[in-house]
C-alpha cells in the first residue's frame, strides 16, 4: 500500500501498459483515474477496478486538446480533492495506427499528429496538472518516452524523435518544478507486447526482439508496473530527472 491515500492520473489507461499502469497504481492503494481517448475502454478499466475494491473513475480525455485536459485535471480535483501522480502514457502508438516505415513514406501531416499527440500531449497534462501539484507542494510526474530513442532503429522516425523529446522535456521540467516539491522522471519501455488482442504476425515481431536482450523474453505490459509504483511512491522521494529503462536489458546505460 505505498500510494494510500494518493490520487493518480494515467493518460492512455484503458488499453495496453495504460491499464497495466492503472491496476498497479491501485493495487498499491491509489484512487485512479482512467484518462482516456477511447472513452468506452476507460469505463471498462475503472469498472473493473471498482469491482476488484479499488477507487476509479473514467474521464474521457485528448491529451491533444488543452480544453481536454484542464477538464481531467478539473474532474478529478473535484471527485478526490488532489492530484499526486501523473503518468504520461497516452500516445500513437499500437492502439492508433502509425506509418512503419523510412522517412520519404511518412507524410508532414502524420509527423505533425505525431508530434501533437506524443509530445504536446504530454506538455498540456503536465500542465493541467501542476496548479494543483505546486498547491500541495509536491507530487510526481511520470512521463513514457522508449528503448527505441537509444537503439535508435530505422523506420517509424516521427515516432522515435517524439519519444526523444521526451527525455529532454522532463529533464527541463524537473529542474523548473524540483523547487516546488514535484519530481518528473521517464520510464522508457522496451518492445512490448501489449495490444488488447495481438496478432500472430506481431507476438512474432515481438519475439524477434528477444535477441538483443540479457533477459530473453517477451516483454509485457506487468514488467511495467514495478518501475511505475516506485516512481510515484515516496520510495523514489529524492529522484527526479531520470530516465529507468525497463526493456530486459537490451539497451544498457
């Protein structure tokens, strides 16, 4: 129970590492809520949830949209009285489809929605967020970047640069918030399978992943969780800045 008694925003929770994200969050005694664009897949998570004894709530959300988020951020003030996590999760990735190929086959109009969603995304929450954050004085940003910024592999450019500027925005951030008592840190997952209902062309796309890493595996969304639950509870209090890359060992820092 190390996040009793916090409330815990995870954008992108209804599908995939999101609701891996939202289970572990509140297995470990967090109110949650499930901020997603797929409004029907957020309700699902939050009622399993509340089923299983746990405080949820669904909030339909674009991270894309400012209006969007300070209504998250609004919505949940009002239902629980305070913001404590935040996990950036919300982008294209598996569940919104994306070019998979070199740079002269993704249109200027997808790098820009990539962009919007994956990078702006994460700014406007964060955003909608911090009033509340700085109130109390304290709190933990968690923001998604991935393995594939530092292995830096050819196709899907618009998707890795996103990811890149991930890692520089929370590093900005941290040192802008450090001050007010709010840690920002990034979480880079390796390849994961963690599509509602994978294919047999891509569960084999993820095992051939399984050779770069010292742990030769699969990954899924629960190799998460750990990583997420130590970030948003008083165990990482004096962490802020970083970057944990949870990908079995295929990267090493």
């Amino acid at each position: 129970m190390r996040l009793e008694k916090k409330v815990a925003i995870v954008t992108g929770g209804g599908h995939g590492i999101g609701a891996a994200y939202c289970e572990g969050l509140a297995g470990e005694g967090a109110a949650v809520a499930v901020a997603e664009l797929d409004a029907d897949a957020g309700r699902v998570v939050a009622e399993k949830l509340e089923k299983a004894g746990h405080r949820a709530l669904a909030v339909p959300t674009d991270v894309a949209d400012e209006k969007s988020t300070k209504e998250m951020a609004a919505r949940v003030l009002r239902t629980y009285g305070r913001i404590d996590v935040l996990i950036n999760n919300a982008a294209i990735f598996s569940t919104i489809p994306m070019t998979r190929g070199f740079i002269d086959e993704i249109s200027p109009d997808e790098w820009d929605r990539m962009m919007l969603v994956n990078l702006k995304g994460t700014f406007l929450a964060c955003r909608a967020v911090l009033p509340a954050m700085r109130e109390q004085k304290r709190g933990s940003i968690i923001n998604i970047s991935s393995g594939t910024v530092f292995a830096g592999p050819a196709t899907r450019i618009h998707y890795i640069t996103s990811k890149a500027g991930i890692l520089g925005f929370t590093r900005c951030l941290a040192r802008e918030e450090g001050p007010r008592g709010i840690r920002v840190n990034t979480i880079a997952p390796g390849s994961t399978l963690s599509e509602d209902n994978p294919t047999p062309e891509l569960v084999e796309f993820r095992k051939q992943r399984i050779g770069a890493r010292a742990l030769p595996r699969i990954q899924y969304p629960a190799d998460l969780v750990g990583a997420a639950v130590f970030l948003a509870s008083d165990d990482s209090a004096f962490m802020t800045g970083q970057t944990l890359v949870v990908d079995g060992g295929a990267v090493m820092l």
